[in-house]
C-alpha cells in the first residue's frame, strides 16, 4: 500500500509541477486584439508578445478574414507588419502571408518573428514592396498601445 501511495504522491507532484511552469510561462506573454479596420472590416487578430531570458520578444500573429491585398482599394502587393518601438521607431517586421482555410474559405494569415526591441503598438499595412523603409499612411490593422 506504501508503494501504490508514493509512487501516486509522485504523479500529483509532477502534474503540480508542470501546470506552474506552464503558468509561469505564459506569464510571460502578452496578448492584444488588433482593433476594428475600416479598411478591411471583417478582419480580426491578436498579438502575442513573449520575452525571453535574453530580453527578446517573440511576436506571433494570428488573423482571419484579412482580405487579399489586391481586393483592396487600390490594389497592392502584399501586407506588411510594422512595430512602433519604445524609441518612436517603425521597423519593418516581414510581409504576413494570407491563406485560404482547409475546412472554410475564410482568409488566415500568421506571422512570426523574433525582435531584440521593445514593441509599443503592433500595426499592419499593405504595400508594393516587401523591402519599405517607412509604412504607408493607412494601416490596415493595427493594436492600441501595449502597457507595460
């Protein structure tokens, strides 16, 4: 009977542990809605924001029924995501690629990247060239200010 209690004493504790870290690391992380366009209405998304041991920040994007940026007016190329910095800067970010779903015809698009900047809004636009050094005047998506 000793053993039968000890050896389920041990799986409690480990299930124990592994819900704290799983708490602790998602402690980490912020997570904002990018808010209602008018440019692209429907779509919707969030920003996840994780620092790491080394301050970097892992940022992931998730948003569906972003239209293709040639539907919009005018048409362009792709979409780009910007990160306004704790400096005042906008950087460059990628282009996010959009997809259509396996099950539904809803537009999806994801982005990942890894920054050694503080970000202080997460915006997106759309452009003609992957390379732009500076975002066009209308965001298409964009999240208010992240707290600190």
């Amino acid at each position: 009977m000793t053993r039968y209690f000890y050896h389920n004493l041990k799986k409690v504790l480990f299930g124990i542990f592994i819900a704290a870290l799983l708490i602790s690391l998602n402690s980490c992380s912020k997570k904002i809605a990018f808010l209602p366009s008018s440019v692209v209405p429907a779509a919707e998304g969030q920003v996840k924001v994780k620092t790491d041991n080394n301050k970097n920040r892992a940022i992931e994007i998730e948003i569906v029924n972003l239209a293709k940026p040639q539907n919009l007016q005018p048409p362009k190329q792709m979409y780009i995501v910007w990160m306004e910095t704790d400096r005042g800067e906008n950087k460059n970010l990628g282009q996010i690629k959009t997809s259509t779903g396996t099950f539904s015809k809803n537009l999806k698009a994801t982005f990942n990247t890894v920054t050694s900047y503080q970000p202080v809004r997460i915006f997106i636009t759309a452009e003609n060239d992957s390379k732009a050094e500076y975002p066009s005047r209308e965001r298409v998506l964009t999240t208010n200010q992240f707290k600190r």
